[in-house]
C-alpha cells in the first residue's frame, strides 16, 4: 500500500509564506506525477500545482508566480512552497500521486492539511 503523508499546513497573516511537504511510502522515481489539490469550504476541489518525473511542472493560474512545486528525490518528498499567501488560499491541501505498480498506474491521496490565512 502506497502511503502519502502531508505537513507544513498552519495559519499564517496575508502575506507570509508556508512550505507544504508530501511524503511518500515508495521511490520518488516510481511517481510518475504528483500534484497538489485544494477544496476550501463550500467549493469543488480545484488544482493547485502539478510536477512529472522529468520535473515538469504546471501550475493553476491563481498561484503562478506564488507557489512553487519541487521535490526532494533522496526523501522520496515533493514540497509546495506557497508565498505570498492571501486569505482566498485557505483550504485543505492534499496532495496525489500516480505511480506506477505492477499492473499499471495507479493514484493515491493523502490525507491533507490545512492551510489558513488570516489576520
């Protein structure tokens, strides 16, 4: 079983920063893809920020430029590193993986962690 286990989450002031990290239980190099998510309150789960095992990555436009997406290969650990923050990125954050198993790719969530900003 592939475990995904996420951290950094808090409250921060409108402006300050956070660094989100995502653990994960097998070699960074059998995730194909990895991605952050959110859902606030009250709203659908939308993409955050996108990275592929090349490094490629993508980001949604409310966060380019805000957030950045990276990954630590010798901690099997992709990170989000948000600044910048504004009150509309509270939301819990989780994070999802494809990797690939045996019989094929297959995804996983974490558990998330949330993230609020306020003053």
């Amino acid at each position: 079983q592939v475990q995904l286990v996420e951290s950094g989450g808090g409250t921060v002031q409108p402006g300050g920063s956070l660094r989100l990290s995502c653990a994960a239980s097998v070699s960074i190099f059998s995730i194909n893809a990895m991605g952050w998510y959110r859902q606030a309150p009250g709203k659908d789960r939308e993409l955050v920020a996108t990275i592929t095992n090349s490094g490629d990555t993508d980001y949604a436009d409310f966060v380019k430029g805000r957030f950045t997406i990276s990954g630590d290969n010798d901690k099997n650990t992709k990170y989000l590193q948000m600044n910048n923050l504004k009150p509309e990125d509270t939301a819990v954050y989780s994070c999802y993986a494809i990797v690939a198993r045996h019989w094929g790719p297959q995804g996983y969530w974490g558990q998330g962690t949330q993230v609020t900003v306020s003053s």
